[in-house]
C-alpha cells in the first residue's frame, strides 16, 4: 500500500512538474542576444558591458568587451560597476523598510526629520511642515535636475549631510505636490533622513539592512568594500568619437544614495528576480515593501502618463518599470522590468556613451525579431556632430585665412558701402556671439543640470565646436575686412 501510494505521489509531482511553464531560451536567441551586446559594446566605444535576462524565472548573462583597460580583465556578470541613477530603487526601498519597521512614514514632514533644511518658491520661504517625505521620493518636491548637483568627493562621514545642506535656500520650481520634475537631489535628501532615523551612516544601513538580508552579496554602498573585491570596473568616456578616456573614479559619498551604488549583473539578475517576485529566501519584511515600491501612492503623472514610484518609473498598467542612470564617473546603465511577462533585463556599462534603450532591442530579440540593429546614443551623436563641427570649422577658418591673404596681396579692394558695412557687422556680431558661448560653455554646462546629457561628457569635442565656429566667423569677418577700403580711398 505504501508503494504504491508514493508511486501515485511520484507520478503526481512529475505531472505538476511538466504542467508548470518551463522556459529554455533557444540558441538562435541566445546567438542574437550575444551578438546585438557585441555590436552594442563595438558601436558605443565603451570598453566592457554586462547584461543579464531574467526570463520565467530563468537567468542569462551576456558581457562583451574588457572591466578595465589597465588590466585587459574581461567583462562578466561578476563585475562590479557604478549603478547610476538605478541606486535610487534601492535608496527608497530602504526608506520603504524603515516605514514598516515604524521609524518614519512617508508622509512625515521633512521638518520632522531635517529641520534645518529651508526652500523658497517665488522669493518667499516655504512652509517646511507642507513638504513631505513622499514628494522627495516621487520628485515632485519642486528640486529638479536645475539645481546644482555639487558632488562631494571628501571621505569625511559628514560629506551626504554637507550636499544636502547646499540645498538650504534653494528656489523650488513648483509648489510641492503641483507637478513632477525628475531632480536627483531629491534622493540625497532621502538618504541623510535614513541616516538621522536609522542612526547610522548610509552606507553601512544599506550594506547591512538592506543587501545583505536579499541575498545580494556583490552590491555595495561604500565603495572601499567593492574596490577590495578587485572586480571594480573603471569607467570611461569616448571624444570625437575616437578616444576612449579613463574617467577619475571618486566615492561621491555625498550622492551614494541617488546614484553611486555599485552592483555586477549577477545581483541585478536577482534583484530583478526579487521585484517580479521570483525569489523566495527573502525576509517576509520585503515581500511586503517591494511590491510596494511600485506603486504610484501619492506621485504626480508626467505628460506621457507615466509615474515615478519609489525609485522607479512605472506606466499606467504597472506592465513595465525602468530606471536609466549615467554618471560622469563614467558608467551607464538600464533596467527594464516586464512583470506581466516576468521578464527582466539589465545592462550594466564602463562607458558613458551607451544607449540604454538597447534593452528594447533585446526585448525584442526575447519576442522573436532576432534582427536588431544598434543605435547610437545622443550622447554619442552629439559628439560626432561637434566634432565634425570641429573639423569644418578649422578647415574653413585656414581657407578664409589663405583666401584673405591672396587677395591682400593682389591688392583687391571693394568699397565699403552699406551692404558691406552690414556684412561686416553681421559677421562680427556672429563671432562675437559664438566666443561668448565658448567662455560659457563650461560654466553653462554644470550651472544647468538640466543639460543631463552634456554634463555627463567631456567638454573636449563640444569646447572645440564653439572655438572651432569662433574662429571660422572671425576668418570670416577678417576675409571681408581684408578686401575693403574707405571710400574716400577709392578712385
């Protein structure tokens, strides 16, 4: 009798086992996914990329290319690279922790917590009691990416506290709750409330309250403990499309908890496995919060009528969840969530010019269009296009040069009558106009956070652009100049 009921118990498990959905990707698949990250690593110019795929509970890694250039190591899901903005998930799910553990709630005043942080609207100081917790962790707080970004690279434990007191006086641009506006400062503030309430720094409540419980053993928030693992990647950035530069790699203590986690893709495989609701040797804690996290609760929709939640951004339906993040260390970074589906899929680079939205492309790879092209990042088209600026400027700038010259020496004179008064003047209001912008450029460039993308790249091709269109109008005005004369010099 016993036999035979664990024969029936065995033929029952094995009927249960083929009922369940069992997902295999196939080699074609595997073959173009490979493929698209090599010509994705091949087309950006970034030296190493990682991705990983999470499809039915099923997990895949792709990496192409090298970690670091100085040691020739090569990319894998193993290596460790800067997550970026991605880090804000994680920034609100430990704030999502300290809720549930009763320490704080989202609606709290930021008051409560940081009273001597003050904001002004319009030249009139803010009522601080009316600013909440939540409007920080949906953006909708009136901080935006206008507001400098001052980046503190001391080592000191006080460096999160001295970032978020810049923020004292800033001028909102909106009323809080009114609308929303994507500011990453906004999550330097959640991180020093954590600090406050947690009653330590950061770094070490993240590493000990938060990754460690999930399972995440290569992800960190103090970057002393990555760089021991000796699988840091160094990050990167191309100019003129042509030279790859080393970027200095520096902690930005100050921005840990907005975007200087450090991560490989083989925790964000389980991350992503952790947010569908794949993994189960979690704490129960967080089977309660992450759900959570992907609510819009009190968020603002932007104009495409999208979300931010707590760290991500979340459509309508809740059917898709991503963040990007880039930093100027150089890194870049994506992730894209299908939970309908139970598909996810991150990208991790060391360099700043990778296009994140070559997660559609793999997307579709996953759907079966296994024929994807690669598409340059506005980053990158943009230094082409200032480069090529470059080029043009500086060879039309020598041919007006050469020009002026010849016709100095063969004595050719034009009158200076109104329409070449008015030539003249155009060209010099031109040339004026575009050195002004070269001075500026620079300071213009880290002033306006709101230039995400520029910000975040050398100044090289895009400096050179505006010195290169300077010269050339100023050749310009010299070639006109240089073939007048008065009037009353002429016969």
């Amino acid at each position: 009798m016993l036999k035979k009921i664990s024969t029936l118990a065995f033929v029952l498990i094995l009927l249960l086992a083929f009922a369940m959905p069992i997902y295999a990707m196939p080699n074609d698949q595997r073959d173009a996914i490979q493929q698209f990250v090599n010509d994705a690593q091949r087309l950006s110019r970034s030296p190493g990329m990682s991705v990983a795929v999470v499809v039915d509970g099923e997990v895949h890694f792709f990496s192409s290319g090298i970690a670091s250039r100085e040691t020739g190591i090569e990319a894998g899901e193993n290596t460790l690279f800067e997550l970026a903005s991605v880090s804000k998930a994680f920034t609100a799910l430990g704030l999502l922790y300290l809720e549930e553990m009763g320490l704080l709630s989202l609606s709290d005043s930021i008051a409560d917590h940081l009273p001597w942080l003050t904001f002004t609207y319009n030249g009139q100081p803010v009522n601080m009691q009316d600013v909440r917790l939540y409007h920080f962790m949906h953006h909708t707080v009136g901080i935006t990416q206008r507001h400098p970004n001052r980046i503190q690279n001391r080592e000191e434990p006080d460096t999160l506290q001295n970032t978020v007191e810049a923020l004292v006086g800033a001028e909102l641009e909106f009323l809080p709750g009114t609308r929303m506006s994507y500011g990453t400062k906004n999550y330097n503030v959640l991180g020093l409330v954590m600090e406050v309430v947690a009653g330590q720094s950061y770094e070490s409540f993240m590493e000990e309250r938060i990754f460690a419980p999930l399972g995440l053993t290569q992800t960190f928030a103090n970057r002393d403990n990555a760089i021991a693992t000796g699988r840091l990647a160094t990050g990167y950035t191309t100019t003129f499309n042509l030279f790859t530069i080393q970027r200095d790699s520096f902690e930005a203590r100050g921005s840990v908890p907005t975007g200087y986690i450090i991560s490989s893709t083989s925790d964000m495989a389980r991350w992503m496995g952790i947010q569908m609701g794949l993994v189960n040797d979690v704490p129960e804690i967080f089977n309660t919060i992450i759900p959570r996290s992907h609510q819009m609760g009190m968020a603002v929709a932007r104009e495409d009528g999208s979300f931010y939640a707590a760290g991500w951004f979340v459509n309508e339906d809740a059917s898709f969840i991503n963040h990007a993040g880039g930093n100027p260390g150089g890194f870049a970074t994506n992730v894209f969530l299908y939970p309908n589906e139970v598909i996810g899929i991150t990208m991790l680079s060391n360099g700043i010019g990778t296009n994140g939205n070559m997660l559609h492309n793999i997307k579709d790879i996953l759907d079966g269009n296994l024929q994807q092209s690669y598409t340059l990042s506005l980053t990158q088209l943009l230094d082409i296009m200032t480069t090529i600026i470059t080029v043009v400027g500086v060879l039309l700038a020598g041919i007006f040069i050469i020009l002026g010259l010849k016709r100095r020496k063969q004595g050719l004179k034009h009158p200076l009558s109104r329409k070449r008064v008015a030539l003249i003047s155009l060209w010099a209001i031109i040339t004026l106009a575009v050195s002004i912008m070269s001075f500026m450029f620079p300071r213009f460039i880290f002033v306006h956070g709101w230039i995400l993308t520029l910000r975040q790249t050398p100044l090289y091709s895009f400096l050179t652009a505006f010195i290169a269109l300077a010269i050339s109008t100023a050749s310009i005005t010299w070639f006109v100049l240089s073939s007048t004369t008065k009037k009353s010099d002429t016969k």
